[in-house]
C-alpha cells in the first residue's frame, strides 16, 4: 500500500485518471486503515523511545492544527486541509515500519516503476499525450527519477561491498531508467541522480579509496555519454530547456518565480504567522516550486524553522546508522533511503507543491525507521551480538521502551 502510495502518479497513469478522484482518495483512506491495523503499535513505541521521532510527529500535528485554523476562518481551503492531513497521516503511520517491510516498499515501487518505464519505452505516444492534463512531465517522472537514483547509488553501493550480481543488476536498472526518462523534457530527474550517487560514493570512500577513484572515471564516462545522446536526440525543446539552465541562470523560471515568492511573502509580511493553509497558491495561482518557501509562505517563519530540525534529523539518523558495524541488509537500506530523501529533498527544492510531499514524508519516516527499528525492536533483525556493548545498552535495553 506504501509503494502505491509513492506511485500514485503511475498509478493514476495506469489507470487513466486526470486529477484526483473518488479511486485516488479511497486509495490513500485503505492505504491509512492498512498501516493503523498493522503499524501502530511500532509507532507508540517508537514516538517513546526516540525524541527526534516524537519531535517529527510533534511539529506536523502543529502545522495541521495551525492549517485547520486558518482554513477554516481564512483562506476557506477544507479540501487543501483534508489532503493535508491525510498525507501527515500517511507519513506518520510509517514510522516503524521494519527492515523486511522497508525492502519490500523499496522492491515494489520498483518493479511497479519497471511496468511502468516498459509502457513509455514501447508505447511513447501514449505517455506523452497525457502531458498537458494534470499529468504534467514533472508528474510523470518523478518516480523515475528516484528509480534512476536508486540505480546508481545501488552501483556504489555493491561496487563498494563487492556484490556482483547485485551490481550488475542495478547498472542494467540505470541504463534502462535512464532511456525511460529520455523522452520527457525533466531536467532535475536526469541532473540529481548522477549527483547524488556521487555524494553517496564520497560520503562512503573512507574504506574504498580506490574503488571511489574508479567510480568517478566511470561516472565521467557515463555522463559524457549520457549528454552526448541526449544533444543527439533530444527534441529542440528539451535541448532548449536544459541548456537554459546552465546559460541564463537569472533569468531562469525558477529563479524568477523564487523571487516573485519572497517578494510576496514580505509584502504580505506572511514571514511572521504565514498566509494561512494553501495562501500563496490562491492568491498568486501558481506554487513557489521551493517547499521551504512555501512553508515560508503558509506557515511564517516559526513554520519554517520547525520543519529544518526534521531535515536535520534525517541526515543525522543516516550518519548514525551508517558508523555502526551492523548487517549489510541494514546498511543497504539505509543507503536506499537516504538517497531517497536527498532526492526527493533536491525534487521539492525547485518542482511540485507542499501538498503533494506524501512521497518526501514518507520517506523521511522511512529514514528514521531504520536506527530504531533495527536497533531497538528485537523481532525485525537481531543484532545486538555484534553491536559493541555500550551501543547495545544505550539502544537495545528494554527498559528504554
């Protein structure tokens, strides 16, 4: 249900849906019920043992507390209110969620994307029709893109601990989501990927110093190659459109409308209480294409800088985990999902909405599942006999749930 939920746009895709209907909601309210029934007890548990989890929980119960206010007494947006609190839900009923069930979302979402790049890559007409309705390319290949990202870090991350098979399963995975992406004029989705597994690779070299030096030659080569066949064959105006990126920064469209953002939120003075729920988008008819600025925008700046402990949180959990001497499968999930989160960090720094973060949430609660659930709850991965014993007691003691 989690992975539908991460596709939904594929699944909207799938099914012939424009915007969001009476299936999508029904969707996401079995998709809640599911995670209430069979997670809630881990989310109790995790909301008492872990203050960064309970600080996440805390600060997004404000901000729907704070948007049912203003939605009911200013800017009149229920409907913006109930898509809010259903994806803080979501979000939230994921927290604790365990290893195995981590890797089976992972798996799922993507063998669904694998579906999903077959139908663009055979029937590319068809894909491509659907841009212009409220499937825009930016929807379209969003999940792609994390496929994409996941691929290549997947390289670094088996290149690293020298597992072959899974290696060469995930370069064929990079090749393949990269030509599925091709067709779509989506610079993010071809730019954040490759960056992103180089930090991945940096962050990781302390032990591999050679084999980081081989990942970047290969990295070099596969970009070249990458932006040659894409100047090769791209349409005129996807070339035109990336390479305004790097040639007219100022006046690029996202810039212009950062601008206009900041500019609107000082007139308003909304950095002080913010706008209310869904403020900007009414008045200006467009978002802010940057989510800390919408933030900003909806929520004043105590909104704002609730939300960046969240973001801290998350890079801290991965370090966490990431210096313990645990299991592999460990490691390797949260290397998926710590990749996930940059790039859906990177993905709502320049595109989409607030209220369409249910993915990014998600996979924030994914990340700061990890440390506690394969640390602290005994029945996903025992591994406490290989943990050093000051770890074991300040993580797995009983006491401490």
């Amino acid at each position: 249900m989690v992975s539908l939920i991460l596709n939904i746009n594929v699944v909207r895709f799938l099914l012939g849906i424009d915007g969001t209907n009476a299936m999508i909601l029904m969707l996401y309210v079995v998709c809640i019920i599911f995670l209430y029934r069979s997670n809630i007890k881990n989310v109790c548990r995790i909301y008492r043992s872990s203050s960064q989890v309970r600080y996440n929980i805390t600060y997004w119960c404000l901000m729907l507390a704070y948007s049912l206010v203003t939605a009911a007494l200013v800017t009149q947006e229920l409907v913006m209110f109930f898509k809010l609190s259903v994806t803080i839900l979501i979000a939230i009923l994921c927290f604790g969620l365990s290893i195995q069930k981590i890797r089976i979302i992972l798996l799922s979402f993507l063998s669904l994307n694998i579906l999903y790049g077959l139908i663009i890559l055979l029937y590319p007409d068809k894909v491509l029709a659907n841009d212009g309705t409220s499937l825009t390319y930016l929807n379209l290949t969003i999940t792609l893109g994390l496929c994409l990202t996941l691929s290549l870090v997947g390289v670094v991350f088996y290149y690293y601990n020298s597992v072959r098979k899974k290696l060469i399963i995930a370069l064929g995975a990079s090749f393949f989501f990269f030509f599925a992406i091709f067709p779509f004029p989506a610079r993010g989705v071809m730019l954040f990927p490759p960056l992103i597994a180089l930090l991945m690779a940096l962050l990781n070299c302390k032990n591999h110093f050679a084999k980081f030096n081989v990942i970047i030659v290969a990295l070099v080569v596969a970009i070249s190659g990458a932006v040659a066949y894409f100047v090769s064959n791209s349409s005129d105006y996807a070339l035109a459109h990336m390479t305004n990126l790097f040639e007219n920064t100022e006046g690029e469209s996202r810039v212009v409308v950062w601008e206009d953002a900041i500019n609107t939120v000082v007139d308003k003075l909304w950095m002080f209480w913010g706008g209310g729920i869904n403020a900007f988008e009414k008045l200006k008819g467009h978002y802010p294409h940057n989510i800390f600025l919408h933030i900003l925008a909806d929520f004043g700046v105590f909104g704002l800088l609730g939300f960046i402990p969240v973001v801290v949180f998350t890079f801290k959990r991965y370090f966490k985990v990431n210096r313990r001497k645990t299991a592999v499968d460990i490691h390797e999930i949260n290397f998926m999902c710590f990749a996930s989160f940059l790039y859906y960090l990177l993905t709502f720094s320049k595109s989409f909405s607030l209220y369409d973060s249910c993915p990014f949430l998600i996979i924030i609660s994914l990340c700061m599942s990890i440390p506690y659930r394969s640390l602290t709850f005994g029945n996903s991965v025992d591994i406490t006999h290989i943990l050093p014993k000051q770890d074991c007691h300040n993580e797995s003691n009983p006491s401490l749930l």
